[in-house]
C-alpha cells in the first residue's frame, strides 16, 4: 500500500489540481468573471425571496363546466335524447334519464364530440359520469380532464408570473413547475417581497362594464372608489385581453398618476362602438371584481387609446400598468410558502457562518497536530486539500451553497479526519506486533479500508436522502456532506497515503511514533 | 493509549438506563409532544430587529392586539432582536405588512423586518410528511446496507442503536420543548449517518476477531473491539464535537438549535454503539459460525 508507481502519483496530484484550482474561481470579481463559474449563495446567504405559488382553479373548473351546458343540451336535443331535471351544481351536473345506453353512446363519441373531447395522451375523455339513485346521473371532469384543465392554467399563470417578475426588473429570477398546482419563484436580492407578493396575488382580469340600472345581462353591485353603490351591467363590452400596452401617465391638469393604454384593432373596435353608442353614460372599470373608477363616457373613444384614473399613488399606477400589460392570470394565486430573508442578515449568516468555519477547522487542527504529532500534520494537509478539493467541487456544479450548507462543510471538517484517525489507529495497532514499519504501515492502510469505505457509504446514504427529500437550505447540507465525504475518501486514501509512505520510507529505519 | 475497561459488564446496567430513557422519551413525544416549527405546523415567523431596545412583552402585546391568534415572541441573539411567531389560520396575503405597520407605530421605532418566513397549512404537512418517509427512508437504507455487508443479527442491531438515537434525541427536544423544524431533522438524519458510521466501525473489528478468536466468546470478543476500537472512537467524537460546538457558539442564532441537535446526537450515537449496538450481538449469540453460513457475503 505504500508504493506508489509515477503515474499514481501523477494523477492524485493532478486530480487534486484540476478540481481544486476551480475553488480559486470564488475569488473573482463578482461584475468581472474571467471564467463564469463559482459558488452560487444561497437565499438565505445572499437575501432574497422564495415564494411556492399554488394556483386554485375552483373557479376555472366551474366556469368551463358551465360552458359546457348548453352545447350538452344542443347535441342531446340533436340526438333526440330524453333527460329531465338537468341541474348545475359548482362543479359537477345532475339530470335524469331514461337510457343509460343511448346517453353512454352519445357521451362517450370518440368522432364529433365537441363536449367531451377525447384526450389522446392520457386515453381519456374530459368528462366522466357516475350513476346515483332513480335513473339520476352526475356528470363532472374526469380525473384526466381536471389534470389538463389545472395544467393549462399552470402553463399559463407560469408565462405571466414571467412577464411581471421581468417587468419589475429583479436579478436572476428562478421560476418552475412543482408538481400539478404549484409555481416555485425564487427571487435572489429582493429587497421588497410584499410587492412582488402584491403583483403576483393579483389575476388582473380587467374590464369594462357600463352602469346601468337595468340590463338584459343581470346587473351586479358593486361599491365604487368614491364608496357609492353602482349598478354595473354584467355585459362586459371589452376586457383586458384586448389592451397591447399600458404605462403610467401622469395627467397634466391635475398631476395625477393615471395609467394610459392602446387598445388592439378589435379592442379599438369594440370600444369605439360602446362608447358611440353610450355617450352621456358612465362606464365601470372594474379590476378582479372591484371598480377601480367610473368615468362618464364624454365623447366616443375611437382611436384606440384610453386612461384610467382612479386616485393612484404613482407606484400604484406603475404596479397597474405593468399588471394590465402582462395580462390576466387564468386563476387566482395563492402564497403557500414563503421564505424572505433581507441581504443584512445574509450577510451576517455568511460572517458568523465563516467564522465559525474557520475556528472549527484551526481547533481540528490544533488537536490532530497535539494527537499525531507529524502524522497529524498529513492529515491536516489532507483536510486542507479536502476543502479545497470540497468548494472545487462545488464550483465545477456550480451548486448553491446554503447556512446549512457552511455547517456541512465545517461538520466534514469534523469527520474527515475520521478516515485518517481510523487508519492512524490501525497502524498503531500493527506496529505493537510488527517490526517492521514500512510493513505496519502498509497492512494498517489495507486493513482499514474497508471499514473506512462502510463507515462512509452509510453517511453518504443518509446525504443522498437527504438530498432527495430536503428542500432549500437542506438540499445545500446535503449537497456539501456528500460531496464531502467523496474528497474526504480521495485525501485520506490517496493523499495522505502517499504523504506518509514518503515520511515512512525516508524513515524506515528510525523509530517512528505516531 | 493501552485501554482494558470492561464494557459488557456495565452493558446490563447501560441497557437499563438505555431503556428508562428510550421509554421516558417515548412518553414526553406522545404525551408532552414534540414543539413543531412553522414547518411543520403552519404560520408565520419574522425576525426583526428594532433600532431601540423594547420588551419583548410590548411586542407581544401590540401584536395581541391584532387577534392573530396564538403569537409568540422571544429575544433572538442580540438586543433589539426578536423572533416573531404566529399562528395563523387564515392566509392572508397582506398580513406582513399590517404587522409591520402595526409594531412601528405601537412601539415608536424603526422596525425591520430581517427574516420572513410563513408556512401555509398544507405544505407544512406536506413538508412533515415528506420528513417522516426521509427519516424512515434513511433507516431502512442503512439496514439494508448493513444487512448486505454483515449478518440480520448486525442489521438489526445498528437499526436498534439508531432508532435509540432518533427517539432519545426527539425526546430530549421534547422534554426541553426545543423546536422541531427542517433543519432539526436535517440534523437528526446526519446522526442517523453519524451512529451508523461508529456502530460499524465497532461492528467491523467485531467481524473480523470473531474469526480471528474463534474460540473466545461473543462478549469477550464484544470487549475486546470495544476496545481496540475506543481510540478512534474518542478521537473522531471529539474532532466532530469541536467543530460542532463551533457552530454552536459561534454560527449565529439559525444554526443553533441544528448544531444542538447534533451534538446531542454525536454524544448519544457514540454511547449508543458501544452500549446498545454490540450488546444485541450478545443477544443473538453471534459467533464464528454465524458468519460462515454465508460465507460469499464476507469481504476479508
């Protein structure tokens, strides 16, 4: 075990080399990289937001029910098929029948079926039905149809979460997909999370109604922001959807903030035949339910262009305008998790983080130096070596390094000498039957490796869990043992080993104590 | 070092004390409870730092004035530091900024917030259940691996140690009414590996004298690993421990109940191989013969 052929040696040293000298990456500046690889710190380290966004699609699943209600009547009374006592509940239909055959046939058509289509890629229809008492049948989404109804409207509040995180401007932003309903958005350097939390809890579906005291549509109430009750038509005469920009405007008269927009061809359209039409009325602006003003419609709006006012501070005019230009989410979302940490307490985490790092690494060294003497100083070349190698590695994947994350590194400090202490121990062993050093040495290191390599694995088992299941912070832990305990075998079995054969073989024939 | 101490006639009166402890931490979890975190239990908790030293009963009560329902608020490091947790039923988006609003008005200073965390009922669950099937993960994981290296006798033996460890470590977060979040069980999994890492160490020299010493006895035999391993053992626990206690004292307020934990767990894991892991060989009789029933499974 202590000979060591020039290639060995060659290629531990270059080894250590290659993936230590990425750790050196670390040191450069930051609005300068030479090479574009280091350490990403953590939320928690650098400041910043986590939020977990799950979208709630109630209200998208009823509405598309009800649009299903009257061409299910159309092709029932196309098919000459008898029901009765149809009723919608919020998100499943109840009606009667005669022919539980006939209503599968027409239900289940795989050709021409506009109400329940077939999805292909989960061999399913969209709706499913199930039999209660007295020939009553409940129709709902089928658990496929609810899966592309909640997907669509991820997909969807996904770009638009996007488009408004870009608009605000933030560095670096993380947005993905977890799991069926949720959005993960992490925000590195956010300095006001509440406002990002305010642009994304907000659909901005946008439209315009006219208050009108009777309409064929239904009237709403609503309370206006003067406090006055208005009744607003349920007619809606254009929506959000037609606005191609918006930007915050400050109105000349009054020097207040107002928000301008332009409008599509069909939204010019639109509006400019309402607002022909309804010279002399008012018309509602009304945002996810709440009317922002109701202005008097004075003269028709054909250009295409139109302001709201609705007494804004001029961050609420900005917030709005870049709402209303990155368009409506399909559903409502909800803030399920969050995390936030300001960029000082990161800062103080990093300096409490290091400086423990540093004292827990010199007091390991201190006691291996007073333990082992000048085998203690192989091993503290190892364990230097070992971080080195640790934070190259780290840099090569570039992985997050976390608070947790630092205490995994200073806990491997601890436990890396562990492969070292095993071995030195066993060496001491053999030498109280052997005579012979080099030759104490060398079944020391093969009877110890197998105990060393057990005792990791199983360390590097509950890493791997760890990181499988652990999240944020937790991951960076486990990310920095596991990888730690892979350099720590590499210093301890290659490193150290090849230090103390030269120590031993240069020595053999004095006394040597460890 | 040149040690002879006779460890498996304390195992008895170690086990006894094993035992008391195991089943005194059994009961304070299921009757006292275990003090769960946000995580796990939903709410949010903010740390914030005042420009001037208050009570922290003003912030209490300017916060009960709220009716957020249960709140908790303790200094946090520092003076001026405050660590912030409520129990929130409803999620209400805009209830950090009300609570921002509120205290610096009430308490006539600079109030920042450092640190917001807030939970939401279901993904707390989520994130206890997903913790409950890591931690079970983890200890089927190593019986299995044990099990693939050793014998049953050690599998069950290192899983017995290691539940030992888990349960007395939770108990003791029970009984000091410790908080249980994330990064504790991010801890409690590492001593979990930690346990594993010294009840094999033992295990291993236990293997390899039994067919060295065949004639010795599983408890002389038992003895003598203990001992030749004991060295190590100290060794290894106290460089740990020095790192650890450096973060204890030195890595700030967030690290500290993690560090805690760890310590604990260092402490308790290397107890409990020597008292509770190799005990249990006793137990089943291993021998020689044991390990030569499957004999292809041994790695010399």
């Amino acid at each position: 075990m202590l000979n060591f052929s020039k290639i060995n040696i060659l290629s531990i040293y270059l080894i250590f080399f290659l993936i230590s000298i990425f750790s050196v990456l670390n040191l450069q500046d930051q609005d300068n990289l030479i090479i574009d690889k280091k350490v990403n710190l953590g939320l928690d380290l650098q400041g910043g937001s986590y939020l977990l966004l799950e979208i709630n699609s109630d209200s998208l699943v009823e509405e598309k029910l009800q649009s299903k209600v009257i061409p299910l009547k159309k092709i029932f009374k196309d098919n000459e098929f008898n029901y009765s006592d149809f009723k919608i509940n919020k998100n499943f239909i109840t009606l009667k029948i005669d022919n539980i055959e006939n209503f599968e046939f027409i239900f289940f058509s795989k050709k021409n079926n506009p109400v329940n289509p077939y999805i292909d890629n989960y061999r399913s229809f969209e709706l499913d039905y199930e039999e209660l008492e007295n020939n009553y049948i409940k129709i709902s989404f089928s658990k496929f149809g609810l899966l592309t109804i909640n997907n669509s409207a991820l997909k969807q509040s996904i770009e638009i979460v996007r488009r408004r995180i870009d608009d605000v401007g933030t560095k670096e932003p993380t947005i993905l997909q977890r799991g069926e309903k949720r959005i993960l958005v992490e925000l590195p350097g956010l300095k006001d999370p509440e406002r990002i939390k305010n642009l994304l809890g907000k659909t901005a579906q946008l439209n315009f109604r006219l208050v009108s005291e009777n309409s064929e549509f239904g009237i709403d109430e609503l309370i206006s922001d003067t406090g006055e009750k208005l009744k607003i038509s349920k007619r809606i005469v254009m929506s959000g959807e037609n606005l191609i920009d918006a930007q915050p405007s400050i109105q000349n008269q009054q020097n207040e903030p107002t928000v301008s927009f332009t409008l599509d061809r069909l939204g010019a359209q639109k509006f400019g035949r309402a607002t022909t039409d309804n010279v002399g009325k008012r018309l509602a602006i009304v945002l996810d339910g709440n009317i922002i003003s109701a202005p008097n419609i004075n003269e028709p709006i054909t250009s295409g262009n139109g302001m709201i006012s609705g007494n804004f501070t001029f961050q609420e005019a900005t917030d709005l305008a870049l709402l209303l230009r990155s368009g409506a989410l399909p559903t409502p979302l909800n803030v399920v998790e969050e995390r936030s940490v300001g960029p000082d307490l990161g800062e103080d985490s990093i300096k409490s983080g290091v400086t423990s790092l540093i004292v827990g690494f010199i007091l390991v060294i201190l006691f291996m130096f007073y333990k082992y003497k000048i085998f203690g100083l192989v091993a503290n070349t190892a364990l230097v070596a070992n971080l080195l190698m640790l934070v190259g590695f780290l840099t090569i994947l570039e992985a997050t390094l976390t608070l947790p994350g630092i205490a995994g590194i200073i806990l491997t400090v601890g436990m890396a000498v562990d492969a070292n202490v095993l071995i030195f121990e066993r060496i001491k062993e053999e030498l109280k039957t052997e005579k012979s050093i080099i030759h104490a040495f060398d079944t020391g290191y093969s009877k110890a490796k197998i105990t060393v390599l057990d005792a990791n694995i199983t360390t590097l088992i509950a890493a791997i869990i760890l990181f499988a299941f652990g999240s944020g912070p937790v991951k960076g832990f486990a990310i920095t043992l596991g990888i730690g305990i892979i350099t720590t075998l590499f210093t301890a079995y290659f490193l150290a080993r090849h230090l103390s054969s030269i120590i031993v073989l240069r020595n053999s024939n004095k006394e040597i104590n460890i | 070092m040149i040690k002879d101490i006779n460890f498996v006639s304390k195992f008895k009166k170690a086990n006894i004390a094993s035992i008391s402890i195991f089943i005194l931490s059994i009961i304070f979890i299921f009757f006292k409870g275990l003090n769960y975190g946000i995580d796990f239990k939903g709410g949010t908790l903010i740390e914030l730092r005042t420009e001037t030293t208050i009570e922290a009963s003003s912030i209490r009560d300017s916060l009960n004035s709220m009716n957020l329902g249960d709140v908790n608020v303790k200094n946090f490091g520092k003076d001026g530091d405050y660590l912030i947790k409520v129990e929130q039923k409803d999620t209400n988006n805009n209830l950090i900024p009300r609570i921002k609003e509120t205290l610096s008005s009430n308490l006539n200073t600079e109030v920042d917030f450092r640190r917001v965390e807030n939970v939401g009922p279901k993904v707390s669950a989520e994130l206890l259940e997903s913790s409950i099937i890591a931690i079970s993960l983890a200890l089927a994981a190593m019986l299995f691996y044990i099990w693939v290296r050793f014998e049953w006798q050690f599998s069950v033996g290192s899983i017995i140690a290691l539940f030992h460890d888990v349960v007395i470590t939770l108990g003791i977060f029970s009984i000091l009414s410790l908080e249980i979040n994330l990064s504790i069980i991010a801890a409690v999994l590492t001593i979990v590996g930690y346990s594993m890492n010294d009840t094999v160490v033992i295990y291993d020299r236990i293997r390899e004298n039994l067919f060295k010493y065949t004639k010795i006895s599983i408890s002389d035999i038992a003895n003598l690993s203990i001992n030749e391993t004991l060295s190590r053992t100290i060794i290894t626990s106290v460089t740990t421990l020095l790192a650890l206690v450096s973060i204890y004292i030195l890595g700030g307020e967030i690290l500290r109940g993690f560090s805690f934990a760890m310590i604990l767990g260092v402490l308790i894991g290397t107890y409990s191989s020597i008292f509770v892991a190799s005990p249990i060989l006793k137990f089943f009789k291993v021998s020689y013969k044991t390990l030569e029933k499957n004999e292809e499974k041994i790695v010399p």
